[in-house]
C-alpha cells in the first residue's frame, strides 16, 4: 500500500514540475506586442511652452544631434555629411532711441552674445527709434552710431517706426536714412519672413489691403512668419492693449496662422499665453523703463532692461529675454 501511495505522489510530482517547466518557456517565447505605442493627442496647432532660464545665457544648440563626419562609404572614400536644416538667428527690441549710457549697454550686451558665435542675422528695432521728437538730424546719434558694432558683424537692422518718430513730421526721413523707402515691408531674413508694420497708421487701407495679401501669398516649405510694429496688441503695461491693431490686424494674424508678434511702446518685456494659438511679445525696455503689469493673458511680466533673441530652427522657435548682464529673464519655445 505503502509503495503504491509512494507511486501516486511521485507521478504527481512529475506533472507538477512540468506544466511549470511548460509554463515558464511560454512565457519567455511569447513574441513582443505588435500594438503600436500611444501617441499624445493633438493636432497640428503651435505649441508654447516655457524653458528653463540659464544664467548667463548660453549659445543654443542646434536642434539636430551632431552628425560623425568623415566616415568610410562602400567604395572607400568618405561619406558626405548630413546637411542640418538651417537656423536663423535675430535680436529684437524697442524704444531704444535716447542714444544713452542705457541704449548702449543693451547694445554692448548683445555684441557680448554673439561674441563666441555667429552674429545676429537681424535686430528688428521695434519702434521709437529717435527720441523724443523724431528729429532725422539724430538718425546717426540715435541709431547708426550705437548699433554699428552689429551692423559691422554682418547684422542688418530691421526698423519700424514708433510714435515718437513722428512727432516732428520727419518719419520718412528717418527711415530714409537707414535704406528704407516706406514704413511697412518684407524683410526676407534666412528662414524668417518679417513683416515689418506702421502701427501709427493702422487703419490705412493701403496697409491693410497689402498685410493681407502678404499674408497670403505661400511660403516655401520651413518658413516661419513674425510680424514686428510698435503698438502691441496685447499688453499690461502702462499704454495697454491697442484697440485698434485687435480690430484690424488681430484677425489677420489669426487667419494666415503668424505664430509671433512684436510690439514695443510699453517700457518693459511682456510675453502673452497664446492668443488663439498666436503669442504676442512686447520688447519695449532696450532704453527706458515703466512698471510692468499683468493681465490675464499675460504669461510673464518684468520691467527690465533687456533685448530679445529669437533662434528659429526647422519645428520651432526658441526665445530668450536677455537682461543687460547677460541673464535670461524669460525662455520659452514655440512649436510647430
């Protein structure tokens, strides 16, 4: 009896140790899901988002990882290195025109970001390029003397007038003196269309019949639109939000999908969150200063001397407010 209960258990424990033995090599040979892995949801809408602000700035990387050169092809001699897409590289900033110790420390500043580098392609002046009174006898004193260490690196100087440079009636004689026939225009920058606007006549039909066609007309593939005026659209400072670029150009933006927009006017930087998927910057602080507000569309806020620099790779564009000792107060990058 005994050796036939010894049997039971020992058949027993035979079938146990091999459905495990079973079990475990199914596991280990079940093939690997062929699901594909979850996407986030989303269109094709911009995206902004805030970076980490480094101090003092650094150079910015290009957004493709460095490629090995000079590697052996099949016949034996070298392969050719993958091209990257291009970037472009542009300051901005406004209400500079007081040609005084504040002006040229902003403008040394940038001379000190691109000193390792490659120079700033363009430095879009937002507007209030002669103060107080747009005198045109002060182009040089105001503008062509204190920017002329960038303009002597290969960088050209995109302007826009402000309110003040009309106030002497000489506004076309100021632009005039830095190469510019008319007060609104394109200015073909690498990848970069900027469409420079004369906020004080806003509602010109002239202007606005051209903005539109402008806007309109396709761009080859990889270029990035910015338009570039003095009176912003949206702003908390002490001027405010124009009325009437919301009214006429607002629309516009929105409707041939411009991703960025620059003002000056208000004595500060400002970003906004996006505005229907366009964000609004105010770079008003390359001389003077006001306090800075908040509103609810406001994303940062600070009255800060500073200028703006714009790194525009392939899928997105990369923005840092640059203080006058070469710390970033505000980053963000905008998606595409």
């Amino acid at each position: 009896m005994n050796g036939n209960r010894a049997i039971v258990l020992g058949v027993v424990l035979a079938l146990f140790v091999a459905v495990t033995v079973f079990a475990l090599l199914a596991g280990r040979l079940t093939p690997p899901s062929s699901a594909p892995p979850s996407r986030p949801a989303g269109g094709d809408r911009p995206s902004v988002s805030s970076l980490p602000k480094p101090s003092p700035s650094p150079s910015l990387p290009s957004e493709s990882p460095s490629s090995p050169t000079g590697s052996p092809s099949p016949d034996g001699g070298e392969s050719p290195t993958p091209t990257r897409p291009p970037v472009t590289r542009i300051a901005a900033v406004g209400d500079t025109g007081t040609g005084d110790d504040a002006q040229l420390a902003t403008v040394q500043e940038m001379v000190d970001q691109t000193r390792d580098g490659e120079p700033y392609e363009a430095l879009v002046l937002l507007g209030d390029l002669v103060y107080e009174d747009g005198d045109a006898e002060l182009v040089d004193d105001r503008v062509t003397e204190p920017f002329a260490p960038l303009v002597e690196d290969g960088t050209e100087l995109v302007p826009v007038l402000g309110n003040h440079d009309y106030e002497s009636d000489e506004q076309d004689e100021i632009l005039a003196a830095l190469g510019r026939d008319r007060s609104w225009y394109v200015e073909q920058i690498g990848t970069v269309r900027v469409v420079a606007l004369d906020s004080e006549r806003i509602d010109d039909p002239e202007q606005l019949e051209w903005l539109e066609d402008t806007l309109a007309e396709p761009q080859p593939p990889g270029t990035w639109t910015v338009a570039a005026m003095h009176r912003p659209a949206y702003s908390a400072g002490e001027h405010g939000s124009d009325e009437s670029v919301q009214e006429h150009w607002v629309p516009l933006f929105e409707e041939y999908d411009v991703p960025l927009v620059l003002a000056g006017h208000d004595h500060d930087y400002q970003r906004s969150e996006p505005i229907d998927d366009v964000v609004y910057v105010v770079s008003g602080g390359g001389a003077k200063l006001r306090p800075a507000g908040e509103e609810d569309f406001t994303a940062v806020s600070t009255s800060t001397l500073h200028f703006l620099e714009l790194v525009f790779h392939e899928k997105r564009i990369v923005g840092k407010a640059i203080d006058q000792s070469g710390e970033v107060i505000d980053a963000f990058a905008i998606g595409r």
